[in-house]
C-alpha cells in the first residue's frame, strides 16, 4: 500500500490560502444576495397566512348569511303562525281557548322580533367582517407587490452569479481536500469566530490582515520561511506572507 504524501508547510499554506480565497468568492456571493432569500421566503409565508386567513373570514361571512336565512326563514313562519292563531281567534269559544290562542300568538310575536334583531346583528357582524376582507385583500396586494419585486431582484442576481457560484462550489471540494485535515478543523473553527469569514490572511504594512494587530519583524520573518504555520497572538488567524497570497490566483 502506498504511503500518504506529506505535504510541506509551504504547500500546506498554500492550499489553505486557496480554500480561504474560494470562500470569500463564495461568501462575497452570498452578501450579494443579502437577506432577500430569506426576506422571500418570509413574504411568502405571510401571504399564505394572510389567504388562511381571508379564507376562514370568508367562511364565518358565509356562516352568517346562512344563519340570516334561517333567521329571515323563522320570521315568515311566524308571521304565517301569527295570521292563523289571528283568525282562530275570531272563532273561539270560550276563554280558555282564548288564553291559549292568545299565549301562541305572543310567542310567535316574539319569536319575530328575536329574529329580526338576530338578522340585524348578524348583519352588522357581516359589516366588520367585510372591513376584515378588504384589509386582507389590501395586505395581500401590497405584500405580494413587495414579493415581486425581492424575486425579481433575488432573480437578477442568481442569474448574473449562477454560472460563477457554481463554479466556486465545485471547486470547494477540491480545495478543502487537498488541505491538512488537522488545519482543516482550524480554518473552519477560526471562520466561524468572524463574521467576515477570514481565517487565513496576509500580512501587510507589519500587521495582521485580520485584526491589525503589528507583527513584530522577528515573526515576519519566520513567517515568509514557510516553515511552521503561524498564527496572529492576538486574534487566532492564519498568517501568511503577502508574496504567497499574491502567488494565489483563483479565477
């Protein structure tokens, strides 16, 4: 079985301020597009929220029209009940049939006025449920007006960088392999302590890339041999010489 091939610090480095300059084309991207893929996605859920919504108000305005019927329905019958108990009345016979007559008469008299105040307020309901509907309406326009326009400009932007993030993904597996695994877990450790992603930077004007914190000369020098790798005391990232980052083209 073939021996593993040991990579020297120089090539180590190099390979790392690859995976560094690929990530940053990656994350470079990825600032492009901002928060509008998630601002999408949240439009999009408050639009269907906002048609759950317009939905079950349309529901509840069909509930009541429905009850209005039914109430509107009671009140002819008991206007019919009324006229037949009015005529009976003419004809009774003696004053227990009159008290009868007359206690079926009162009762429909009020089962008529509870249905006519049932429709009255049941019509009111369907007042403010209709308010209810139109300001629905009016959030669902006005939000997927603003949903249009974040796909049109998410859209814009993935076509103008699709070709070009491809390409980058495809080769971020290349480069994270052929990297050490044990400064692989560095590198990925230090990227997610900065917001900026950088874990390997260079040094310039005597500091640090990263932090600009000075490097002293005698580390500079150290650094540019490329004999061990190095780290900035004062934020933890990678140095490397300008010379070697420059050397380090990715297209």
């Amino acid at each position: 079985m073939a021996a593993a091939k040991e990579f020297s610090v120089e090539e180590k480095l190099t390979s790392l301020v690859r995976l560094q300059k690929i990530d940053s084309k990656l994350d470079e991207i990825r600032i492009l597009k901002g928060e509008l893929p998630m601002e999408v996605k949240d439009l999009e859920d408050e639009i269907e929220g906002l048609h759950a919504r317009l939905n079950r108000v349309e529901e509840e305005v069909n509930g009541i029209t429905e009850f209005i019927n039914e109430r509107k329905a009671g009140i002819v019958e008991a206007k019919a009940l009324i006229a037949k108990y009015e005529k009976q009345s003419e004809n009774v016979k003696n004053s227990r049939e009159f008290d009868a007559i007359n206690k079926e008469l009162e009762m429909q008299q009020l089962e008529e006025k509870l249905c006519e105040k049932h429709i009255k307020d049941a019509n009111e309901e369907i007042t403010e449920k209709a308010y209810q509907l139109e300001s629905a309406k009016k959030a669902i326009a006005t939000k997927e007006a603003n949903l249009n326009g974040k796909k049109g400009e998410l859209e814009k932007i993935i076509t103008e960088t699709e070709k070009e993030e491809k390409h980058f993904n495809k080769d971020i597996d290349a480069a994270r392999a052929h990297v050490d695994e044990r400064l692989l877990l560095s590198y990925d450790r230090i990227r997610k302590n900065y917001r900026n992603g950088l874990a390997v930077v260079a040094v310039e004007r005597d500091s640090c890339g990263g932090c600009y914190h000075a490097i002293p000369p005698q580390k500079q020098s150290e650094i540019k041999l490329h004999k061990k790798v190095m780290v900035c005391e004062n934020c933890g990232r990678i140095l490397v010489d300008i010379q070697l980052n420059d050397g380090v083209e990715v297209k």
